[in-house]
C-alpha cells in the first residue's frame, strides 16, 4: 500500500511505502490526516496503517521547470506536427529546431517542436519562412512547473493504486 506525504502546509511533497509512513508518525516526524483499515499489530502494540500524512516541517521547493526533453515536447504537441497537423504514433515523429542548430537555434521549448518525417525533410536546415511553412500554433515557454509535474504523478500513481484513491481524494480537494 502506498501513502500520500504532504508538507506542514499541506501541499502533496510524494507517494511514499505505507510502511515508511508508519516509521515516520512513530518516530514524531509525522502526523497521519488519514488511515487505511488494516492494522499491523506487535505483541504489545497495534498501529492503523497511514494512508495521508502531514510532515511536521517545511518542505522547500526548488523549481527548475521542465526540460525540453523528446517525450516532453511530444507529449506537449500531442503527437501532432506542427507543420502539417498530421498526428502520428511518437515512433514515427521527430523533433524539429525552427532555428536550425546550424544557425545556432538550441534545444528550448520556443525552438523544438513535433515534426513528422516528411516536413522535417522538407524543411531541412531552413528555417519554416525560408522553406514557405508555417507553425500551426505559437510556441511559447512551458508553463507548468516541476511542482506541478510531482502533483501530477502522484495523482497518476493514485489512480492506479485505486484503495488509495478514497483516501486521498479529500486531501487533494485544491488541485
């Protein structure tokens, strides 16, 4: 079983083991908001098992942001080139640099953009004016920071932990 670990402000820091959880109430390091009906019982003492925790400190994050990484820009194009709209399996899709890196074009996210196989030939190393194409949308720096990208995989690994999700759903009533 897996727990939910929220910061003293409440916000969701990670998906940690139930068990490490467990370590964490006992030692004073934190404090369970919610419990699982199991137990794990000693001879002397029975504990219910966390299911949402709140850490007794600050967690301070550092955010640094997405890299613009082959999944990333795929994933933020939705598979589609954008150039010709056609939308392909990422195996068949390429990442094309508007500014060539010939011409000193690097890999942000305003210069790196999905691109079937054909556009990205057409296109070569020109930039989309020199070889008469043109962007379907307008690039612009990613929004979402690494803090949204955690809470986002947390709640993905919630929803296939489906005894957590109950449990979680009504610490996560803000995201």
């Amino acid at each position: 079983m897996k727990t939910l670990k929220l910061d003293s402000t409440y916000r969701p820091i990670g998906v940690i083991d139930c068990i490490e959880a467990l370590v964490m109430c006992i030692v004073g390091k934190a404090t369970a908001v919610e419990e699982y009906e199991e137990e794990i019982s000693s001879p002397s003492v029975t504990f219910k098992i966390p299911s949402v925790i709140v850490l007794k400190t600050v967690v301070k994050f550092i955010s640094t942001g997405f890299r613009p990484s082959r999944s990333n820009i795929l994933w933020r194009d939705r598979n589609q080139c954008q150039y010709c709209g056609i939308v392909e399996p990422p195996r068949d899709m390429t990442i094309d640099h508007v500014t060539p890196r010939s011409r000193g074009g690097e890999n942000t996210w305003t210069n790196l953009v999905t691109c079937c196989k054909r556009c990205n030939q057409k296109k070569g190393s020109r930039t989309p004016k020199e070889a008469h194409m043109s962007l379907l949308c307008h690039l612009h720096q990613y929004p979402i920071t690494s803090q949204h990208l955690k809470v986002y995989t947390m709640l993905v690994q919630a929803y296939y932990v489906s005894s957590c999700r109950l449990h979680w759903q009504n610490n996560l009533v803000f995201l």
